[in-house]
C-alpha cells in the first residue's frame, strides 16, 4: 500500500499558514506556493540514490558523489499543478516537465483528460505527478492511470493539501504510489472543497476568483 508522508518542516508550515488565509492575494499567494514547491521539491528528493565520482578540487584529487539513478520527470495536473513547478525546478531543473489537464465531466462528474503532454523517455524516468489539492482524489487518480498507460513505472504524488478521502482514493486505486503531503485536513465538504483547506488553488494561483 502507497505510504503518506507528511512534510512537517517548520518553514512549510509557516508558509501554508499564509497560503490558507483568505487575506493573501493573488501575488504573495503565487510567490508562497512556489517557495513551498521548492521546499517540497527539497525534502521529496532527500531519498535519491547518489554514486560516488572522482574530481580534482583546486587542492587535490577527491571522491565525491553525485545523482545516480534515473532522471525526474514532474507532471503538474492542469491548471494549478503548474503553480508548484517552477519552485521544484529551481531545486531540479534537469527534470523534464509533462502536464495533463482533466476536466470534470458534468453528468457523468468523472474526470475526462483533454490535454496530454509527456517526455518522449517515459520508461527511464522517475515522475512527480503535482496538484496543491488532493479531494476527491479523482484528477490524482485519473492523472497518474494515464502516465501508467503511456509506460512511466515510478510514480509519486505531492500536493500541498490533502483530504483523507483524496487520500484513501489514492491508496486504493494506486497502492504503489506514495503521496508526499503538506497538511492533511479533515474531510470535504458538500461542494467538493477540503475543509479547512485554501478555497480554490487555481482561482487563487491564477486571481480568476
Ligand atoms: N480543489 C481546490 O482547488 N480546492 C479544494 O478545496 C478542492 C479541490
């Protein structure tokens, strides 16, 4: 079963305060989410496999290590996915960068994908599927069967918020993806949103409220 680790660093912590309250605009909200991505970006590649390379300092020759293992791919969910990637690539700008975007079908309210864009070396890279939101679970869901299909074979999931149902959606349907969270809240309400969550991240992200 996919584990769920929660980022409990005291900068992310402080910084999500900030993104939760409604008195933050547009701007200071696009700038923490960032950052957040970047501090995320930070503690989701602490388990990294490192091999060990010879150089020349300016004193002597040395042993020192570098990133092994294989290259990182992220994958924001359309559209407020994209608000974490740039923090991320600051900390691994050699990462390649997919986007799907899903919408909700209105009768059937299944996720229906209407834009796929992915590395063309699928098989040789390790994924980040990114959302600040975890709900419902559906898009998660949706997003990551879709990478599994075009062949990615390792596959994490981060988001700033999660909800426990978002959460256990997950688990079932992909129990070999492990989920990287900020803050887990305490359920959704009647119209879909995490309670107490952030409202709407692409509307806020984007200042479409
Ligand atoms: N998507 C959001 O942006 N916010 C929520 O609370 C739930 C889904």
């Amino acid at each position: 079963m996919g584990k769920v680790f929660v980022f409990d660093h005291p900068l992310i912590q402080h910084k999500l305060t900030y993104i939760r309250d409604k008195k933050t605009g547009t701007k200071e909200f696009r700038e923490l989410v960032d950052e957040v991505g970047s501090l995320m970006a930070f503690e989701i590649t602490r388990d990294l496999p490192l091999e060990e390379v010879e150089i020349d300092t300016p004193v002597q020759r040395a042993t020192s290590k570098v990133l092994a293992g294989k290259k990182l791919g992220l994958v924001p969910i359309l559209r407020a996915g994209i608000g974490m990637v740039d923090g991320m690539l600051k900390l691994i700008p050699a990462a390649k960068v997919g986007h799907i975007g899903l919408y909700r079908d209105p009768k059937t309210l299944q996720p229906v994908e209407y834009y796929v864009k992915l590395p063309s070396d699928i098989e040789e890279r390790d994924f980040i599927v990114v959302d600040p939101m975890l709900a419902t679970g559906g898009s998660a869901v949706a997003a990551i069967h879709s990478l599994k299909t075009r062949g990615a074979t390792s596959i994490r999931f981060m988001c700033l918020i999660a909800a426990p149902e978002g959460v256990e959606a997950l688990k079932e349907a992909h129990p070999d993806v492990d989920i990287y969270i900020a803050a887990l809240d305490e359920k959704l309400n009647e119209k879909g949103y995490i309670v107490p969550g952030l409202g709407d991240a692409g509307d806020r992200l984007f200042g479409t409220m």
